[in-house]
C-alpha cells in the first residue's frame, strides 16, 4: 500500500483537546509520531478539538468527519480520543484505527458519562467492517482503565492488542515520550519496511 495516499488523524484524550495538542505538556508522543509517519510520506492531521474540556460525541464525531476522514484515513486515538475512534466507525468508513487506553464504559465518571459516547449499546460488528484493521495498546498498570475494559475491547473487535505492563496511560504522567511500538505497528499494517 502507498503511504502516500494515506492520512492519520490524530484524536487526542480527555481535557487535552483544547490546546495544541501536538504540545508536550498535553499529548505525550503525538509530536514524535507525527514526525515518523511524515517521513514515511503520511499526511498527519492534528488539530485542537472543540468542546475541549468534556469531548462530547456530538462535536467531535461532526469535526472528525469534517477533518477529512475516509476510507485511506487511520485514526489514532487516546484515551476518550480511542472511544471517539470507535464512535466514528460505527457509521463511518475507515482503512484503520489505533486505540490507545481505550475502554467501553463512563468508569463511573460523570464527566464521561455527560460526553453522550456511552449512550447507546456498541455496535461491534459495524466498528470491526468499517476498517481493515484495528491496533489496540493497554498496559496493565494504567491507573484510569482496568484491564477488564481493555480486554473486553480487544475481545470484542478482535483488534491486534498490544499489551504493556509499564506504561500507565501511555503518557499522560510523562511530559514526552517516543513510542516506537505503535510506529511499527502501523508500518507493519501499511506493509512498509
């Protein structure tokens, strides 16, 4: 496949949307990973999110769909921005999608429960036909998302997980870091070497 033809949209995590979120301070290793997939020729597009503070579906569903997405488009998501990812595929089209710290519940937080993405059931099936491939990391020590809920994602899209036991919420206790497994990861899905 050339990457050339292909765009990565980056969906940022709760609270940090607002800001540039290309930012150390918000978004740990989106900078470092738009850098990598420029030089394999991957447009990257990473925009601030409206409705920053809680990242309601009904502003950020219409702004990704807005951003571009299509069928030659890979999300890559964090935290509430992997839950988002997962929204958008049930009706949307996409070649693929990375879900970093997703989950599928409002953890008993009122904040996410108000962010309208927990409001209907799943439609599992739809998110897994809507895109060739689904590349999911958790790690076990993430203070936010039980394993249970990651796993329950992983068994319910049959997405390529990639688990960790070191990582916490991949990032959001450090202000910047490199993630090379994820790079390979989608280098590995794009067939480029």
């Amino acid at each position: 496949m050339k990457s050339s033809n292909i765009k990565a949209i980056f969906i940022p995590g709760y609270h940090g949307a607002g800001e540039d979120i290309l930012s150390a301070k918000h978004q740990m290793w989106f900078a470092w990973l738009k850098e990598e997939l420029e030089k394999l020729g991957i447009e990257v597009i990473a925009k601030d999110y409206p409705d920053a503070y809680l990242c309601r579906a009904n502003y950020w569903l219409p702004f990704i769909k807005k951003l571009g997405a299509d069928e030659n488009t890979i999300l890559v998501g964090h935290s509430t921005g992997a839950i988002a990812a997962m929204r958008f595929a049930e009706e949307n089209k996409i070649l693929g999608s990375v879900l970093v710290g997703s989950y599928y519940t409002d953890l008993g937080d009122s904040e996410e429960k108000a962010s309208g993405y927990f409001d209907n059931p799943w439609q599992w099936e739809k998110i897994k036909n809507n895109q060739k491939w689904i590349i999911q990391f958790h790690s076990t020590d993430d203070p936010w998302i039980s394993n249970d809920e990651a796993h329950v994602v992983h068994e319910m899209l049959t997405s390529e997980l990639h688990e960790f036991h070191n990582q916490g919420h991949f990032g959001a206790d450090r202000p910047k870091m490199e993630f090379p497994e994820l790079l390979e990861a989608i280098k590995q899905k794009l067939n480029i070497i």
